[in-house]
C-alpha cells in the first residue's frame, strides 16, 4: 500500500496532518480531564490550564531534547525538531508548575491527567502516521505501506542512512513497505486510555494511576523501537529510547509502590479554587 502526507495549502498557509491531529489531542486531552473533573466535582477550568501548560512546557521541552541531542541550534526555531521524551519532561514540569501555583497537590494532578496522556499520545501518533515520519523497518506483512514523500521517504538509499538492513538488488531509489509503527502506538496507546479510564476511581493513594500510565507508556515505547527505523542503537538492537523506556517504566512501578495503599489522613484534594 502506498500513503502520502495529509496536507492542505489555503493560499500562503500550509496546514498538515501532523497540525491537525496535535491539536486534536490536546481537545480531547481537555475534555477528558473536564469530564473527570465533572465527575469529581470539581472546577473544570483547570483542565483548560493543563492543557495551556502542556503544551508551552511540551514545546519547549522536546525543541531543547532535540537540540542536545543533535547540537542543531537551528531546530530552536524550526517547524521540526521535537523529541517526545523531552516534550513529556517539560510538559510534566510546565503542569505541575501550573498546579503549584494555583495549590493544586501535585498527586491529584498526576491522577486526572494519566487517562488524558494516554489518549492524547495516541491522537498525535495519527499525526506522525499523516506526515509518514517515525517508521518502522521494512516488512513483506500484508499491512506494510510505503511512504514515497515521507520523512524522509521510505526509499532504500534513506533507509540505509538509519543503518537498515535492506534486501540486495535494490536500487537506492527504490521505495519499501514498512511497519507502520504509527498506527501500533495509536491503537496501543488507545487501549492503554481505556484502561486508565476504567481505573480512574480506584482505592489507591491520589496519584497511583500515574504510575499505571508510566508503565504502559514506558513498555509500549520499549516494544515498538524493536520495529522503528532508527539510526540510534548503542547496545546491539536496543536505542536510546528503549533505555529512557526502562526509567521510566520503573519511575511507574516506584509511584506504584508507594501510593499501593491510601493513607487514612490523605484526602483527594481540591483540584482548583471554585
């Protein structure tokens, strides 16, 4: 199957697939946690400061990722450029902030937005699958889709560059179907919020669904790098990813740990001033 990029030019303004859905996820991302608030009784106004902050936090966060990472400067004020491992620490910091300043506890924050994160992760992975960057391998499976205008196109010359192993006989202009691991993270990801989202009232100390989400978050990511086209693998086939996955997987299992039981004093906490 052959896929091309979502895009839409309305005279001198370029609107992508990836745009559409990142602003997508953080709609659905707000109405989420509105609804938990609802349900809590509490003021969902402040689903709408989660929201602001995320994305400032996000932002900022995966556009300085990038740049350690890769020392370009320049992706500072580029379009591209963005790491989501660092747009999850700044986004978690930025909200956070936001809570402290309006004396919000930090666990009932972490309760209300597990379930958000989780199915905003997976809206923004359909914005990665419209603008087709974030691959997979090559594959002969029957859902394998080849990206001839992707970022960069699944062609064999720039599937080489991630140090892919590529069948012989092949010309580098050559255009391969591979995983469209997109897709896995969305649909993972998807199951992942309905879980969160059915264990939202549970009997735990606030901010143990956290914990929940980080596992998944990290287990997720772990799998899916084994399919990615990545150029990033410093311990045979495992990246740098897999190793931020595996810290933050455990960060979940101590959260876990430590909010098993709720301490008889310990209340849920106000999520806002009404």
């Amino acid at each position: 199957m052959t896929v091309y990029p979502l895009i839409i030019r309305l005279g001198p303004v370029t609107i992508t697939g990836y745009g559409l859905m990142m602003m997508a996820a953080f709609l659905v991302a707000g109405w989420v946690m509105q609804r938990d608030l609802a349900r809590r009784g509490e003021n969902d106004e402040y689903a709408a400061d989660i929201v602001v902050a995320a994305v400032i936090g996000g932002i900022i966060g995966a556009k300085l990722w990038y740049v350690a990472l890769t020392g370009d400067t320049g992706a500072l004020l580029s379009r591209g450029g963005l790491v989501w491992y660092g747009g999850f620490v700044g986004g978690v910091a930025a909200v956070l902030f936001n809570g402290w300043r309006k004396r919000v506890p930090p666990s009932t924050t972490m309760d209300l937005t597990a379930p958000a994160l989780a199915v905003g992760y997976a809206l923004g992975r359909v914005g990665c699958f419209l603008v087709q960057d974030d691959y997979g391998i090559p594959t002969t499976v029957p859902w394998g889709m080849k990206f001839p205008q992707g970022l960069p196109p699944t062609s064999v010359a720039e599937l080489q560059k991630f140090g892919v192993e590529v069948p012989p006989n092949l010309q580098p202009w050559d255009v391969l179907a591979v995983h469209p691991t997109q897709l896995y993270e969305t649909a993972i990801m998807l199951a992942a919020f309905w879980a969160l989202w059915r264990m939202r009232i549970h009997r735990h100390a606030p901010g143990w669904l956290f914990g929940v989400y980080l596992i998944m978050a990290g287990l997720e990511r772990f799998f899916i790098e084994f399919f990615r086209a990545k150029d990033d693998r410093f311990l045979g086939p495992f990246t740098v990813a897999q190793a931020m996955s595996v810290a933050v997987a455990v960060a979940g299992v101590i959260v876990m740990a430590k909010l098993w039981q709720r301490p008889s004093a310990q209340g849920q906490g106000s999520a806002a001033p009404r």
